[in-house]
C-alpha cells in the first residue's frame, strides 16, 4: 500500500518505558507500530525487557511484513516486561534480510541494549572501517548496527550508557533518531540537524518516544514535546534528563516529512502536517492559478494538498479516485502482457466526477513520470476535459544520502527534462512545481533540509558517501 | 478493512468466457477478484475449465483470507484454462469454514458445474427439505449448495444447462446474482426483483460477468450493459443469449450497494453510485440545513454523501480523518483494559482540519451507536465546537432478509430509540437521517428495495425465513 | 517413510465410541491414528460428535500430511465429543487434492453422517453412474463418496442407519473396511471377502473400531476380535450388535496385509503378523536353500521374514542396513545428475557386517527391480562375496483392484521377465520367490487373496473395472 | 525421533569446497546435513560462498527444525555457490531461539567468516569476559558465538585465517570439532584431545569434511582419513595443508560416539561404529552371561550391541519391538490422563516374537530409569518369562562438560542406586553394565575419555565450568 507515485517510505521507532511494574508494553509497541505502519512495511521487530526482574534479560520477536502479520496473540503475550523498543522497516529489495532488522539486540560485558534506528549514517563505511580495525565484528550489512556496535564500544569506557550513546553519537554523521534500551534506562537521540523527527509522550506512568505524534496518540497518550534536534532525553524512574551537547545551531528538518511521509494526524517539531499540506496547496494555488472546475489530489499524501489549492483558489475541492487498499505485499503484479491492469488495480477514476470538467490534480511528487501519465490518461478517457497538474514539493534533482530513497538521477524525469517536457511527456494541460522559497513557509518558518532539490546539503558529505542502505 | 460504523459487507462474483483459446483466465479472475474485495474478505476462491480440452474437467482454488493471501504465483499457474468463475465471500463469524467457500464444484451424471453466487434464499430451508427428501445430501450447511444442487438435478430433466439453471431459480425464492459455468458456457441470472447487481462485460474476445462494473474496468474490459432483474445470459461460442422468463414487472434493487456495499466508481444499473451518494448528500442539505463551517465524510462511503452535502449547501467540504488501513482480518484487536485504543487505531482525527469548526458529519448509518459516539467525543476533543450528525440513510428498523447482515433488533439503536434520543446518546449537536421519498431518487427513480427502513418486502417471506446464511 | 522397494501402503480406519459422557475421543484417535501411519502418510482427518448434545452436530478437521502436521494442540481441542472417526490417506500423486481426505461428512434429510473407508470398489464408476441418474451430485471423483452417498440415499428408504448400511453394502462389489459414525452409533463393516482388516476394542467404557490391533493396543486398549468378513457391528449406548447377513462362504483376505501393509505387532484375523513372516521365511528357507554366512532383511517389512530364514536354515540372522528415518514428506529428491546419492540418502550398507560373507537378503517383493539392483550394488561395494535374494511373497503378475497401488504392467519387472532373467537383471547370485502354496499357510491356513500373483479373483471383475482411485 | 532412553544427541557439522567453479554445493550440505540429522533435530543452516565472486559474499538460511522441513527447494536454489558449510543443531529446551543456530556468519575487517561447531567450551565463560573487556559485542548466549568472534579477533593480528583459527583455538578448552569458512579457504579443526569427531572427504574435484564419514558415503564421495585430534586442516586451490601444533600426547575420544551418538555405518578413528558395538556386546556377554532363548536389542542403538551378544553367547539374536518412526518432533505429547499411552506411542512389543521366552535385553544406557522399566513391563505382558537387561556402557556417575547432554545428578538413576537396586526398580530379572575396563578394547584400544563413567577430566577443568550450553 506504498504511494501511487512511487517514492519510498522509511522506518519508524517506539519506545516505553512505565514506571509502574506493569507487564502490558508489549502490547502497547504492538498499537504504536501498526499507528507506524505507513513508515516501514517490510519488517518489523518488537524487544521488550522487566526493570523489576533480572538484569538486562530481553525478550525480542522480529520478522518479515506488517505488524498483523509478524505479531501473533501467541508472540505478543511472551513480549512481558515494563520497558521496550519497536521497530517497522522499509527496505530496498535487496536487504530485507531478516538479519536485518530492527531492534538490534546486544550482549556485552556492560549488559544488555536494544537499539532502533530510523535514518541513515554517511559516514557508516567509515565508522565500520575504524571499528573493524578495533576488533568488531558484525552480523550484517546495515549502518544501524554499526551505529549500535559504537554505543557498546562506548560503554565500556564511561560509567553510564547515556555517556555511551552520546560519546557514539558524536562520532556519527548523518541522520538518525534513535531510542536505545538499556537494562534500566531508554534513551532517546535526535541528529544534531533533526533530519529525523522523534517526540516524546506520556500515558499514566508510563514515557514514550515516537516517530511520530500520532503513535502517541493512538495507544492514549498525550504528547508532551518534540526531542530537539541534537537532543539526547533519558527516561529513568528518577526522571527525564535532557542533554544538549551534541547540539548544532544549524538546522535541517526533512521537508519530506511534511510532503508526504508523516502521517496527517502528526505534529512534527510542533508543526501539523496538514497545516503544512494545506500551506503548500495554497502556494501553489497563488503560484500557479488556473481557471478550472475542481480540484482534486492523488492518494493519500496530495489530497491536503489539492484541498489547500482549492482553499486559496477558490475552486470546489472534490474526490477524483478510488483506491484499492486490499493490494498488499503478497499481491501478483500484472505482467507485461496485462500492463492496462497496472494501475487500475490500485486507483480508479470516479468518471462522474470528472466528466466534462476541467481538473487541477496535486499530487506531491514526479518520480518517473510514468504513474502520472497514467492517471492523466485514465482521468481524460473518464472525460476530464483538462488536467492541470500542480505538485506540491520542488522537482527532484539530487541525491538524498540521508534515508529518503530517490531513483537513481537516470530515472528521476527531473534530472533529464524541463517542467515544460515533463507537462508534455505526462500529456498534462498545465504543470506546476512547489518553488524552493515556498518550502520552509510550509514548515511554519522552520529550518528544513532542501538537498534533493538544492543540491545544498546540511553537512559536508563529501569523501564519505556509502551504499546508502536504508533502516 | 471493514467500514468504521459497523455494518458488513457482503459477497461478489466474476466470470469470463475467452472465446479465444488463451489460457489466462486464472489471472484475469484474480485481478476481478482483487477489484471486489471490498465485497468480501472471509474467504474466496477460482474455478477454471478448459472448453477446448475434454470436456468438465475442473481445476480450483479456494481458501480463508483476502484475494492476495489465498493465492500464490504457484496455485494461480495451475488454474489454467479460458472459462472461469470466482468468488469473495464474506460471511458471519459462525459460518466461515473452508466448506462453505465458493466456487462450489459439483459432478453429476451431466458433467461439472461451478457455481458462485450473491445474495440470500428465504426459502432454502423449505427448499433444502425438498432435496432432501429426494435424496440430496449435502457437505454444507449455506444455502448456496442448495441452490447449486437444485439446478444440477433439474439438468437432469432437461436438455441443457440454461434450462435447469431457469428451471431451478423458479423455485428458489430471495435475492440472487449468480454465475454458473459449464463445460462449455457461462450462464448468469439476476433474481427477478434485482436486489442484487450484475452485469456483462467484453475485452477482446472474452465475455465478463461481474457483480460490479469496477471489475470489468479493473481487469481493462468494457462494460456492455447491466443484466436485468430477472434475466438470464448464456454466453457461448455462438453468442449471448438472453431469457427474461424470470421477469416480473416489480423490481426491489437493494438501495444499500448505492449507499454503501457497491465502489462509488462501479455503475448499478446504469446509475453511478458515485452520483447516488453525491444525490442523497444533497437531499440531507435540503432536509436539514445547518450553519456549518466543514463539511465531512466518515471513511469511506460517508465521504462522497458528504460532497454532495456541501455542494447543495455551499459549506466547505474537507477532510477531519486519517484512516490506518493496514489494520488487516488478523489484527489484535485491543482489548477492555485498552478500550481507549480501540476506535482510534482505525481511525484519527485531523485536529487541524477541524480546530475550531462547526463541523456537519457525513456517515452512512448508525447502527449501534458506539462508533458514532466515539467518533463525535474524538471531534470534540480535537476542538470542533459543534458537530452535526448526517446519515445517508433512513433509519434501519426492520431486519434483512436478502443478505445484508444488519445485527439484530435488540442491538440496533434506532430500534429501540428516536432520532432525537439517539443525537443525544452520541453526542452530537444535531441529526438527520435521509428521508424514505429520498431513496428513489438517490437511484435515479429506479425502483429501490427499501424493507428494512420501511418493513414493506418486496417478496411474501411469510414462513419462510431461514436462518439468514451469507453467501 | 515409505518402504525402499517401492510398493506403495494403503489406508488405516479408526472409530471410537465413549459410552460416558467423556469429551477425550479427539485425543484419543489422533493416537489411534499415529499408530495407522504406516498404513497412509498423504493426508488424515477427525471427525467428532456428541452423542450426548445436540444431535447430529459434528466437528471435523482434516487436511494434507502426516498426523503430526495435520493436528496441533488447538485444532486437537475443538474436536470435543464422544465419539468419532478417523482417517489416515494414501493417495497417488494424481488424487491429492483436499476434497479428497476422509472423514467424508455429509448433511441429508435424516441428520448427519460421516464415512472413513479403506478399500476399493470395483464397481464404483457403475454405481455413481446409476446414483447419478438418480440425482446423485457429487463434490470428488473418489468411489468413497459414491459409498457414503449410496449409505445416505438408503437411509431416505429405512428405519435406521444400520439397515441403509447394508443395504448399501450390498450393492458395493470390491474391498472396503469402513466406520459410520451416525449421531448416535457407530458401525463398522468389513467387505464379504474380509479384503481388508477391521478389528474391535475396547477401553474402560469405550469400544474401538481399527484397521488393526497395534492402533487399539496403541491407545491403552484390548482386543476383543476381528471383526469377520461380511459382518456388520453396530455400537450403541444399548449393546454391540452382529449382523452376518453379507457374509459370504467364500473368504479372501489380503494377504499382503501379511507381507508387507501391516504392522508387525498387529494381528489381522487372530494371525500375527510377525508369525506370518516368520513362516514366509521358514518356507524359502525350505524352498531356496543355499550356504551362507549371515540371513538379513531389506528394511522394515524384509527383516522379520530374515529371521524366519535364518531359524530355518541355521545361518546366523543380523543387520546389514542403516535406515534414514528422518526422510519425510518434503525432502528434495536428488536429480538426475545426483543419481548416485539416490538410495543412498535412505538406505546404507553396514560395511563391517557384510564384508566377507555371503548373504541372504530377504526383501518383501520386487517391483521395478531397480532399487534391488542399487542395494546388491551396494552390498557388493561393501565387500560382500556373494547376496542371494529371497522375496517373501510370489513374482506380481496381475493387477489388483482392491486397492493395492501396484505399478502397471510395463513397469512390473516380473511381467516381462523370468526369475532367472531378473536374478541376473538385479545382479544376484541366486534369486527365490516365495512358492504359491505356501500363503495360505503363512495366513495360518486361512484363505486369502492371491489374485496379484494368480490372476484368480476371488470376485466377478468382468466388466467393472474403474479408474482404481485408492483410499 | 530421538533414543527411547532418553540420552539427547548433539550437533553435525558439514563442509564442502568444490574446487570447478561448480554452484551446486548447497544441495550437496543438504544431502549431507540430512545423512548427519541423527545428531541434531532443532534446527540447521546451510552458509555458500562463491571463490570465483566477488569476495566474501555468503549466502545463508537458517531455521528451527529438520533439514527437510527448513529447506525448500526455492531457498536451495538461492545458495549458489562452490564453497560452504552447513549445521545441525540439537538444543536444550532453553536455547532453542533462532538467535542461536549455526551457521554464525560474521563481516569484519579482513572480510567475512562462516563458522559451524560441535562441541562445548568449558572456559567459554572466561574468554566471553576477556573479549568483552576487550570490547566485544555478542547476539547470543552460545559459546560458539564466543569461539567464531575470538577467531576474527585474532585474524585482526594476523596474515592469514588459518593462524587466526589456530590462535584462537590455542585459547579454548573443551571440545570442538569446528569448520570455517572464509573467502578462499576451508578450515576444518578438531579439539587436542579427539573429543569430537571430524573427518575428510573427497567426490571428485570437491574436498569434504563431516562429524561422521556417513554424510560422505551418502554424497557420493570417499572417506580419506579422520582429522587428527589436535589437527587443523586448511583446504585451498592450492591444496589441502594440515599443522599439528595443536596437539598433545593424551587423547579422550568420546566414547559415547561408539555407544550410541554416531550412526553404525560410520567409522569414527577408522573404528567402525558397527564393529565397536558389536565388541561391546561381546564383553558384555563375556561379563554377565545368562541362560536365556533370544537376545533382541532396544531401538536404535541397543540393537547391534544385541547382536554381539548373541554372537558371543550363542543365543539366539531377534527382534521384539516395532518402532513408530512417525513420530515427530510436532506430536503432541499423551498428557498424565493418558500416562499409559506414553512410550506405547513410539515402541511397542512382538509379542509372538517373545512370548514364553527368556530375554536378553540390549539398551546403550539407563538414565532415569523409567523408560527401562515400562519397557520391561511391556515385554512381560506380553509374555516374556524373564527379562535380563545388559547395558552397552557403565553407569553414568559424572556430569560431562563437553556436550553430552546428561541429566543432573538427582535425576540419574545410577546415581542414586547401585546396580543391584536398579534391577530391581526397574523389574529386571538381571542386569549388568559394560565394566569400565572394555571402554577402551570397544574402540579398537583407543584412547577413550571416560569421564562420565569415572570422573577422570581429561583436562582440568576447575573453575572453568560454565552454563554449559549446548551446540
């Protein structure tokens, strides 16, 4: 159920830690991680440990596909204890291993820790390099469990894990946020840039880290704030602890977040991504007005969007499609032979809606361009008599090295054309993309990372660029 | 997947006749399959046959679970040959065996048949004991079988199988869309009152049946016309012939495909449901006009009522939810202890979009009540200052007896409360439900079923009712 | 775990009637059924039901695979009842499918029944024929349905289901052991011939019917008798009744139940099995004498007729063979190329034991002669100077229809070639079957079916011979 | 399928390295694994290198279960590769997780390793401490994490695998008989003392190593020699070198492997297993003779040791149970109700072969004592006038800290009571032990380690004495 256009979602974290003895967290990670579920659908892993019982013993159950599928009641009610770690993972086709994922579980002469990780290291080849060279040894590919490796590397010469997870954090580069479980303690890390969001929540006794505010609030908690960028916090019976040292005046919040990977219903750093959806529907609707009769946008992520648009323009905001959302992992693609089935499986035109009707269409990406050519087909063969096509974020034309995973530029159309091409080869009316100095208006005035677009990274990458493997 | 507010779905069918010698319709079934899930998603299954190899022999495949879990590459490879039928069956909680899934394949001294049908027989008990006093025996207990035994042993007084099928539908009693294939031709009937929907379709040289025109479209065929109530089609090598010996001259269309079962991009006899929503929307602002700020839907169906609410009212129409829908048939439903968790892991709230608002809602029902209840205090709470309650249909009192699975008397609030008592009891600042003389027109002057909000059946079930299996 | 030499096994029955109000007998056929395995590793099932509950209610589960993998702990408990039925399958690859697995259950006018039977009728095709212009509509191509309908069909014409048994039987011309449980008896019957084996037991209150004694004594049980060629037993909360009324003079029981299909700790019709081998060997220890140095057995069934001919001829009885016992159901042949590690994988030469000696090897029979060629191969490799073969049952040379899975004729070594041919073929230095004249007395003087060998059928087969589907 | 008595098997280790640049050497481990399956049923893994890739690719599955049930012919496929190793692994209950199955794949610095072992650590505790002071981080709690982690850590100080093997191994204490693979090469090590076996192999171009020379007959190759204890072999393209500099004067194969863990068709030290069991029954016939009318043995192992007796004693040598090979490891255990079930399930009496006979009984050992006893209560039930038990090894007396999974000392029979108690606790008309002076004679006057028996360590093993988890 990833999105029509094409781009690839990422992970998501949760953590709890009730103070009370109180045994049902696995339970709760199992409702936080199905409320994450957008961010990750290839695997998943629950770790969950008693601060009341013998130290640092961890319960873990991880495997491949949605969290209804890897968590069975069976499963669940061995995940005992009042403290845990969850994870949900997207990966490239190529890594999804089941040595790969998340949490990473460790034993060590300091203990125990599991450690969940959503972001993406630059320096990991690097990093893994130095610590190779120390001795370590690793079980997998990914930069997650190099990133975990050096915590534990760290601990073994500082008194207490929070100094640990600081001292590693301060030798990575990259993008990450992160919670850390230790026999006693679960700590939260957010990159000195906040490319990666994390917030922190609170249900009875009980502290929450999330990806996102919406896990918080689906198992009943409130959110209590947003970790800040290069925030560390420490959850401990005998309070929170902040530590800001590893903070950075400069700024770099993934745009993305808001365009289309975050959840509607989350708060990121306090900002709503449906305010922030609505906000670049109405730039694009004083950036590029036209005279229509409706305004609609593409599942899920251009819908807000195209109600933003219809907002400012004052065109009636409508439904143009129908998505199938019993199209899941297992599912049998049309092969060559059937390739008019393609997307009409996934999205279908409501023709009365459309018929006779001049469309603006947001969607909140071009990729290949492909699905876009096809939904403007389907949306003229319903009787469209234009479509105008607005796209609420910039067009592509960098790398991401920090998790989002962007085609290759030989398949980004943005890399090869013009917007004038693009409007052509989609077979649109009209084209229009988000502009750059609209982006961080649409984030509430927010420091944002605008690298794909830019080619103006938020930290010196170059020498250290690896495989990019995602968590 | 199933709708927010409680009311079940129920069951669909395909079935394709390749006059060409193409040994895809396994294939081409799954794809229709997948574009009917909606319809039911307890159980499904395919039955192909080769007309050009010897004669009735039959391949099938039927399991427990969505289209895309019950079929694998392997399993949908042996299902080659061009004449095919296929099911997706929901079905209450008690009934959801792997014997009573469909296609339902039957040998007898005239060959095979596989037979797959919508719908509910209020006479299959008398029926059943007839057949049983004849010999039948049966593997099941639904009502399905005894439909499908009843044709086969009318085969054998009579010369071909379109006779027994009309021969048998003569006796049977209730609602019924049904595709039975034989070694060589794929009939389809519509109960003479219409109450369920069916109809034909072509790609290429392949003739389709389907109990919705998404299907058609989804698999990139065209749809040739809705089969009538009543009617009965033969497709074979020579053409399609039609027998409208069944007709009468009343017709009872069940008005709930329109409000709710059917896609809002499927046309029911010819009127698109996508306008039949948008219609009752409108008819709602006219009967209960209110001074709003946001007009919205309860996911799915109430979203489009909610449309046409706004269009006729000239309130904004937005969006107030994020539906979760990886929530599948296997998830760990959240129990007492967590009562909190319950509605909200389905569905959440866009604080933003509603902050604030005088909000009209849109639902298609109240059954219970709960939901309705839940959803409003989730409204509240997030800042909508009022919340109007719309609902796109008359008040359910009187119990079904074609196939829609509406709980009992006892748990259906409007049974038991008035309109008034129930705004009260959910919370809201105002309801309306869409008046009976609105139904007609919703279906654009169709003759509509409308017995459970009006206890008038369109057929003498006096005596008759049986125990109300699904198909 | 099938035998080496490639004669495949057939089915096993199992019935159990608790006379208390006892909910255990789910439990106790799954044991029953564990101690059948030999008999059918394809596919089993349980049927159960309360006698003292509602009537005619029964649960059951069935599916492909061994007992161990059909049945966990929690299908085990929903089969709560009294009494019950049980199958274990054997089936060719052809006949696999699940509609095939037994108990077959039906629902008709008078209640409900189900069937388990092991068997072949040989006038099947016949009979469904006749059933079939009766009206008759069948949901498998297996003869066991045809039987169990013709039982149903009866009872529309009868008092009770004992009579429609019968009276069905009587029409049935072939081999069957069957077990009808009816909501409130079980009935066992055996065909006139006694072609296949059916013994009676009890335990506490509970009365057993099994295809053999080891599955009485398995479960805690004894013996009580065989029950006889042609007799019907009906168990009742009133008494066990007999009724001899198929009974025919004639006898003719398998006598491969001796040779090979059964246990060698069951006693089929009061003769041990293992009695029965011991004979066969003393007999070609009689018939083919030659000096030698050490008698062993090609294992299981060969071992125990060695040891006949080694207390006949005074060469000392020992092992030569290490057989695999962890080669199941899903082990992944070796191919083409991997020929060598073929028999192998199952079957290895105790080097140690045989180099230098002269062997006697007795096996059960040959049927394609390749795998005996292969363990002479391999004896020989290990330094054996000398492998005389004895075969403890006579050369095949006719097919049977009473459902021994016999390969077709162009396959049967023996049907092309002369002992002195195959000694030479298979790499033997002498090679010697067991004589005619000498079953009987194996079977301890009763008389038995030796068509496979003679050609002489202890029925009428002209005319009636079906597609020979095994059960 | 594990012994009658109660004695638990341990691990198999397999290694192949086809030096064509052939890809089928995962099929090859699996034929392999499954000769070697007696040695461990809980889980198993397969790891494949390509030395004519890119370097240090592996490829691996593992899983919990049989050869046949973890592997299927789609994940065998994906195991390409010239080079690899493969596992069997039996567990105590505790460690069972997937966590813990071999093979251990690690990436470090040099490049990447695969690593199989059986065997138990005795100072596996110690050197855990020492590596994670040193930094070291582990995934699990088995020692053979600790040995494949010490080896890349010393590869770190050195210019070739093979020396970081040796070093590492200089550091451990216990036994192990262990293969590692690395980019080029094929390391087979066995422990100083000969505690567990290892041998070498050859089928044409590929080079084997294997626990027992059974897994290289049944692969097509040929035995060449065992690996000496203390012997490390490394295999290349460039040839195959050995270096002894592990070894010591004073060797402890485990006698046990003769008695009952190795398969008969296996020669371990170029001793036939078969030969050693029949020269155990020998002494025992010499030690404890009886007048008796037939010597049968207790599946598997206690049989060959019957025939020695018989041999020597000239009683005569047969068979008195049949053992239930279908019984696997999913069965659902008889609970106390049903007590009597129990052992009847997996083994049960030929009468006809022990009626009215005095019996020798061979079993390899008596742990608890129960089983002993129900046997010798079934045999007299059915008939056998006298039940003299001779046991093929000594009493158990001592914990084995090498990897025989001996119950603790309060549950062991021997240690509580003397021989004569025993006989009468367990219904025996007599019973004799092996005498501790014919150990060694069994192995053909190798040096034997008899701890169990005696308490004679070969190694000091004060204060090292660990959890002593299995592999």
């Amino acid at each position: 159920m990833s999105n029509i256009s094409g781009l690839k979602e990422e992970c998501g974290v949760f953590g709890i830690y009730d103070l009370d003895n109180n045994q049902s967290v696995g339970r709760t990670i199992y409702y936080g991680l199905s409320a994450l579920q957008h961010r990750g659908q290839e695997a998943c892993g629950i770790a969950v440990s008693d601060t009341y019982g013998p130290k640092g013993n961890i319960e873990y159950h991880k495997g491949l596909g949605l969290v209804n599928e890897v968590f069975s009641k069976e499963t669940l009610e061995k995940l005992d204890g009042n403290i845990g770690v969850g994870h949900v993972r997207y990966s490239t086709s190529g890594g999804g291993g089941i040595e790969n994922t998340q949490p990473i579980v460790l034993k060590y002469v300091k203990g125990t820790l599991a450690f969940v990780h959503n972001g993406n290291l630059v320096n990991a080849n690097r990093l893994r390099n130095q610590l190779e060279w120390g001795g370590a040894i690793f079980h997998s590919d990914v930069d997650s469990e190099v990133f975990a490796y050096h915590i534990a590397r760290e601990r073994l010469h500082t008194d207490c894990i929070e100094e640990a997870v600081k001292n590693a954090s301060k030798d990575v580069k990259g993008a990450y946020a992160l919670v850390v479980m230790s026999p006693r303690k679960l700590i939260g890390v957010r990159d000195p840039y906040g490319l990666k969001p994390l917030c922190l929540g609170k249900r009875d006794n009980a502290y929450i880290l999330a990806s996102e505010s919406c896990a918080i609030n689906a198992v009943g908690g409130e959110v209590i704030r947003d970790i800040e960028p290069g925030e560390m916090v420490t959850i401990t019976p005998e309070g929170i602890f902040s530590d800001m040292s590893l903070a950075t005046t400069k700024k770099a919040r993934c745009v993305f977040e808001y365009i289309y990977f975050a959840r509607a219903d989350s708060k990121i750093d306090n900002v709503s991504v449906y305010d922030a959806r609505i906000s670049a529907g109405k730039a694009l609707a004083r950036s590029y007005p036209v005279e229509a009769d409706l305004v609609v946008g593409v599942p899920e992520s251009g819908i807000i969007a195209a109600k933003g648009y219809a907002e400012e323009s004052g065109i009636p905001f409508g439904l143009a499609f129908y998505k199938n959302s019993y199209i899941g992992r297992t599912f049998i693609k049309p092969d060559q032979s059937e390739r008019e089935i393609g997307v009409k499986m996934k999205l279908s035109v409501l023709e009365s809606a459309v018929k006779g009707k001049r469309i603006v269409m947001v969607d909140d990406s071009i990729v290949r361009g492909t699905t876009s050519a096809n939904i403007i087909k389907m949306l003229k063969a319903a009787g469209a008599v234009e479509v105008h096509v607005r796209i609420s974020s910039p067009p592509f034309l960098h790398p991401c090295y920090f998790g989002t995973d962007v085609p290759s530029n030989e398949q980004l159309i943005a890399h090869k054309h013009t917007p004038e091409e693009i409007c052509k080869i989609i077979g649109a009316d009209s084209l229009g993309y988000l502009k750059i100095e609209d982006l961080s208006q649409m984030a509430n005035g927010l420091e944002v990372c605008h690298a794909c677009f830019t080619g103006d990274y938020p930290m010196d990458i170059t020498g250290e660029i690896n495989s990019s493997e995602e968590k």
